[in-house]
C-alpha cells in the first residue's frame, strides 16, 4: 500500500516537472515570437482621436443600459417547454420557449371555413348579378320591341289621316257625281213624258176625226206610258243618288277625325312605351346597383375572413418564441405548464451588442455637451483613466424634472462593467469637431468607402469610417472611430488589417 502511494507520487512529480519545462519552453517560444515580431514591426506615427486622460470635464452619475427585449406570447397560450436557463447565452433566432396554443388549431379549422364560407356567398352574389342581368336585359330589350312597334303604329296612323280624307272626300264627290247624272237623266225622263204625252194628244185629236188608225193611237198611247215609266225610274234613281250623297258628306268630317283619333292613340302608345323602356332601363339598374352592394358585402366578408385566417395562422406560427438578438436570458419567470399572457414577459434577453450610459446634465450645462463630445467611463474610484468614448446623443427637451436633460453615452462592452451598473462619466465640454477629426493623410479609400487605421495590441487594425471634410485637410470622423483610439497618421505604405505595428516618435 505504501510502496503504491510512494510511487504514485513520484509519477505525479515526474509529471508535473515535464508540464513545467514543457510550459517554460513554450513560454520561451512565445517570447521569442514577441522579441521576433517586434523587430519586424512597422512603425507608425499616431494621433489620439477624441481627447487625453481625465483631467477635467462636467461629471455625470448614470446606469450602464444594454438593449433588451421581452419576450411574451401574442396569445394566450400555456408555456410547453423552456429551452433555456436563465444565464444562457443565445443567439438571434435560437429556439427560447415551446407553446402549447390549445384550441388555436380548432380556430384555424374555423377561419378557414369562414373563408370557404365568404368565398362561396361571393361566387353566389356574382352568378346572381349576371342572372339579374340577363333577366333584366331581357326586359329592357322587351320594351325597346314595344317601343318599336308603337312608333311603327304612330307612324301608320299618321300617314293614314290624309289618306283617309282624300278617301272620304273621293267618295262624297262620286256621291255628287251620281245626284247629278240621276238629276240629268230626270229632266231627259220628264222631257220625254212630255214630249209623248204632246204626242199622244195631237193623235187622240186626229182619232176623233178619223186621220189616224187605231193602231197608231194605241202606239202613242205605249209610248207615253213607256216615257212616265221612265221618269218614275229616274226620280227613284235621284232619290237613291241623294240618299247616298248625305252619308259620304257626313263621313268625310267622321272618318277624318277617326282617323285623328287613331293617331293620337297611336301618340299615346308610343309615350306608353317609351315610359316603360324608362321603367326597364332603370329597374335594371337598381338590380345591378343591388348586386353590386351585395357583391361588395360578400368581398367584405371574404376579407374579413381571411384577416381571421391570417391572424389564426400567425398564432399557430407563434407557437414558438425565438430571441430576436444576440445576448443573455434574465429576468425567467415562467416555468412548464403555466400560462403565458401577451405583454408580460417570460423572460427577458440582454443584449450583448454595445453598452450606453444613460444619464442627465444640469440644463445649465446642456449647451456645453454636444452629441460626438469626448467623454471618459470611469469604472470604479480607483478607476483615473477611464473607458475612452464619446456622447452620442443630448436630448432637445428636459427630462419630467424641468431641471435636466438626458445624455445617452456611448460604451463598448468591457468586462469590468455590467448592465445596471452606476458609473461616472466625464465630458469633455465645447464643441467636439476639433476632437473629432483626423489628417487626410490617415485615410484610406478602398472599394468606394473610406477606412483608417488603429493599433490594438501591437497590431494594425482597419476601421470602416464615415467621413465629412471639414476644412482644408481636416476631415471629421462621423462613426468608426471612438475617443481614445490611437489612430495612425500617415498610413505608411504597405499596411495591413493585422500587420504587427510600433509606436515611434520619427
């Protein structure tokens, strides 16, 4: 047992002396590296951009902030799994919380019934509107045929009234006509009575002494009975000609205004017609005005129902919480099994981009603190030097207090400090456009954007910068840079993102 223990610690000595030579070898290598590169390093001249140590300035009490997100449900839901524990890191996008939405599916199945519903009441509303349609296009085209008619009857009649007085007038003149002959034929009757009856005198005078026959007495005596016969024929032939007369004199007055009265009602007819083509012609507007509403109300409907489908489809795609930036999971309240509220946190993310102090000044000194100032965070009291940065923003109006107003300062992330944290900031007053700006000779222009160069641990590192040209060769570095950077100015030839670099007075 002891011999075991005893040769179990001389393994561990043995061990333990080759991890230490094995370490101070590789702790020569690495010096030697160090001896290696800063032979070979370039050097470079260098400006401070934004300002020194501090020395004086307006001192400010403020909290280090960070951004934060929280993280709740848009829904009420019950919270089926966390996949994180509160310190974790997470990235943007990483998978924070499962949901269980319940019912939501259900909800789904029903908008998109309500859909299916909508959509089927506006295809009805639209085979209504082109049946109206038809109906109504058939009426209309109906009363145009009725109109057409009535003016085809109106212009009949009208061309009937002059022919039908020139009718009437035709026949009261043949009527005339007729009473003339019968009275021309009475007289040639009467002449001829008389003129046997002369006759027939002269021969019955001649009988009774004897200077005639018989026989030509009886011939008289024919001829005078044959003439009366005649005249009796002619006057009933003037009263039958008479009688015709006085009906076609009246019916000239008759027929003309008949024929007035057809026309009129002709008139009528068309004023009817054209009435009831206005009747058609607006009943099917209305229809399709009423067709449209309805077609109107179904889309309306329709929309309605699929923002209810969309909104249940992004419920159901809520189903799980992502972080939306890079950073640390605080502030966890909710646990498996419990239900989550829209707007009260599960959790909440600090993000691990860049730090800003938020802060107030004295109205009085508001003037002297512009946005891009130098400014220095102190850590801590026994912290003189500082984070080197520069204010970023000043507010136009005072805070609620009337007496400040807010000071937003830039801090990149260091390990000393923490979200929450009271520090001390130091702004340097006055205009900030004299610390601000560099030499042309410390720019770079590559790739259409301008770039200039500062030396972190020995080595050369390259800055994207945004630029504006102040006077002469002075340009003022809008963003890339914060106050405390040892910029070099000049750029020598030959410099490089990670070149190894050195300081020189020459």
């Amino acid at each position: 047992m002891t011999s075991r223990l005893l040769g179990l610690i001389g393994m561990i000595g043995v061990l333990a002396l080759a991890a230490y030579y094995g370490l101070g070898q590789r702790h020569g290598e690495t010096a030697q590296e160090r001896r290696r590169e800063a032979a070979t390093a370039l050097p470079v001249r260098t400006l401070v951009f934004g300002g020194g140590p501090v020395g004086h300035g307006i001192s400010l009490v403020g909290v280090v902030r960070a951004d934060e997100v929280a993280i709740s449900p848009k829904v009420p839901s019950r919270i089926a799994m966390l996949h994180v524990r509160e310190g974790d890191r997470v990235s943007a996008g990483q998978r924070l919380v499962t949901l269980d939405m319940g019912d939501m599916q259900a909800q789904l199945e029903g908008a998109r019934a309500a859909v299916n519903a909508a959509r089927a009441m506006l295809d009805k509303a639209l085979r209504g509107k082109a049946a109206r349609q038809a109906e109504m296009d058939g009426s209309v085209l109906e009363a145009e045929g009725q109109l057409e008619l009535a003016r085809a009857k109106l212009s009949q009649a009208e061309l009937g009234v002059p022919m039908i007085a020139d009718e009437a007038q035709a026949d009261a003149d043949k009527a005339a006509a007729g009473v003339a002959q019968a009275q021309a034929g009475l007289r040639q009757a009467e002449a001829g009575v008389k003129e046997a009856e002369d006759a027939l005198g002269r021969l019955e005078e001649l009988h009774r002494h004897g200077g005639v026959a018989d026989v030509d007495l009886e011939g008289a005596r024919s001829k005078a009975a044959m003439a009366r016969s005649a005249a009796d024929q002619a006057r009933a032939a003037l009263d039958l000609a008479m009688a015709s007369q006085r009906p076609a004199s009246r019916a000239i007055r008759a027929r003309t205004e008949i024929s007035a009265a057809d026309a009129q009602a002709a008139r009528s007819g068309v004023r009817l017609a054209e009435q009831g083509l206005r009747v058609a012609q607006a009943a099917r507007a209305e229809a399709l005005r009423i067709a449209e509403y309805d077609i109107a109300g179904a889309r309306a409907q329709l929309d309605q129902a699929r923002a209810g489908l969309r909104q249940a489809e992004a419920s159901i795609g809520d189903s799980t919480l992502v972080s939306p930036i890079h950073g640390v999971v605080t502030a966890l309240k909710g646990s498996p099994g419990e239900y989550a509220q829209p707007g009260i946190a599960i959790m909440t993310i600090v993000g691990s981009g860049p730090l800003r102090v938020e802060t107030s000044a004295p109205i009085r000194l508001a003037d002297a603190i512009q946005p891009g100032a130098p400014a220095r965070v102190l850590t801590g009291p026994a912290d003189t030097m500082g984070i080197a940065t520069m204010v970023n923003a000043v507010g136009a109006a005072a805070s609620t207090d009337g007496r400040s107003v807010p000071v937003t300062i830039s801090l990149p992330r260091s390990n000393a400090l923490k979200p929450g944290a009271m520090v001390t900031a130091v702004v340097t007053p006055g205009s900030s456009a004299g610390t601000r700006t560099v030499p042309r000779e410390a720019l770079m222009r590559d790739g259409g954007f301008w770039y200039a160069y500062v030396i972190r641990a020995g080595r050369a590192s390259r800055r994207r910068v945004t630029i504006r040209q102040e006077s002469g060769n002075r340009f003022l570095v809008r963003e890339g840079l914060i106050a405390g950077d040892r910029v070099i100015s000049p750029l020598p030839e030959g410099i490089a993102d990670g070149m190894p670099v050195r300081e020189t007075s020459l």
